[in-house]
C-alpha cells in the first residue's frame, strides 16, 4: 500500500460546523489531491496541491478550502458544512504529472452532515 | 465542461465469462487513461493503464483497448472470477490541466459463482 493515511476515517457533523480532513504521506510525492465520491458520480476533483503552499482548484472546490504547510500533509477543510457535503472523501497522490502519472488512493474519510 | 461517460453501470456475469466495460471522453487531446478497481469499503487501486500511442494493453486476464478517433476506452477481463467482483471506475486525464483526471462514474461488476 502507498504511505497514506487520512485521519479521522468517519465523522458525523451538524450543518454549520467547521470540518478538517487530514491527509498525511510518508511517499514525499509533490502531488496531492482530494476528491469526493458519490453514487452516480464517480470521484471529482476538490482541490489539489502541486507543491508546498501551492495549491489549485478542482471540478467541485465551492465550500472548500485547503492547505498544504509541509510536503507530507494536505488539508481539506469546510468552512460551514452542508448536508450537500455529505460524501466519502479521498485523497490521492502522485510521484509525477501528466501522462503515465496514476493516482495512489488514501482509505477515505467518510463524513455525514446531519 | 469535459466529462466521461462509462457504461454500463451494473454488470452481472456468470463464473469464467467474459466482461466488457466501456467508455468515452470528451477532450480529443487527453493521452493517460487508468482504470481503478474498487472492493466495498476498499479505496480504488489502479489496475492497469494505457497512454494515447498505444491501441491495446494486456496484463494477464485484463486488457484494455483505445480508439482515439471515436474517442473511446474498453476494459476487457476474460475468465472472471468470484474476486472481480467490484466497483470499476475509468478516468481520463484531460490536456488542459495534468492534475485534472476525470472519473467515470463507475461499473459495478458481480461475477456469479
């Protein structure tokens, strides 16, 4: 399995609250990502990391924010959650980018908005 | 906006048959097509992956196909077995933004003993 580890793996929460995921590697890959995962979508792209404090938008980034202070960590926050944000959350990383470049999933994080 | 379109999204087959999962994307310059393989509660795990210059890769009893032109990207798994049992999902990275991988929105294959 490649070194990474999301914490927590589930959480229920009141809409409204703030909520941060964690995603931690031990595979010092530069990139980072956090996709969400519903019935009938697939996963899409929240947000993604390219570097040490450098981050970008992904398909789906409205009402979250993240951060990215030390190669290993990346951070998904949601400033006010929304039942919509209801989801399994992954986070993936990448040695490389572009062509030939998979993605290597984390186990999830499992948030409920109640 | 660029997508990827996956069908079909169930697929029920008997012990030792074969299945077919198809696909098409939208950006006509996307060139790295992976395909994940999801066990329930599990995280995807690549499988197997093919780049635009290449029409077909195998790797064992999974293969996988690629028609530029029209656009679109088969997975082929011969032999099925009760452990392919899972959600599968395509993905193509599109041209614009290498960090943008687009997912289909998954195949959930059940091989019958």
């Amino acid at each position: 399995d490649a070194g990474i580890t999301q914490s927590p793996r589930h959480k229920v929460t009141e809409t409204g609250t703030p909520v941060t995921l964690r995603c931690h590697q031990t595979e010092n890959h530069r990139y980072m990502y956090w996709y969400r995962q519903d019935p009938g979508h697939g996963l899409r792209l929240i947000h993604y990391s390219y570097g040490v404090k450098d981050t970008d938008k992904g398909e789906v980034s409205d009402g979250y924010s993240v951060s990215r202070s030390k190669t290993e960590d990346f951070l998904l926050t949601l400033e006010s959650a929304t039942s919509s944000q209801t989801s399994v959350y992954f986070c993936a990383i990448s040695e490389y980018t572009g062509e030939g470049s998979p993605l290597h999933f984390g186990n999830g994080t499992r948030l409920t908005v109640t | 906006g660029e997508n990827v379109e996956q069908h079909p999204s169930t697929l029920s087959v008997q012990e030792g048959d074969s299945a077919v999962i198809k696909c098409t994307y939208s950006d006509s310059a996307s060139n790295y097509f992976p395909w994940y393989k999801q066990e329930l509660g599990k995280r995807p795990q690549l499988i197997i992956d093919i780049r635009s210059n290449v029409g077909e890769k195998k790797d064992q009893r999974i293969a996988v196909t690629l028609n530029k032109t029209a656009k679109h990207f088969s997975l082929h798994i011969t032999e099925t077995q009760p452990e392919d049992s899972a959600v599968y999902f395509c993905a193509a990275l599109f041209s614009y933004n290498n960090n943008d991988m687009r997912f289909g929105a998954g195949t959930r294959l059940t091989v019958k003993p």
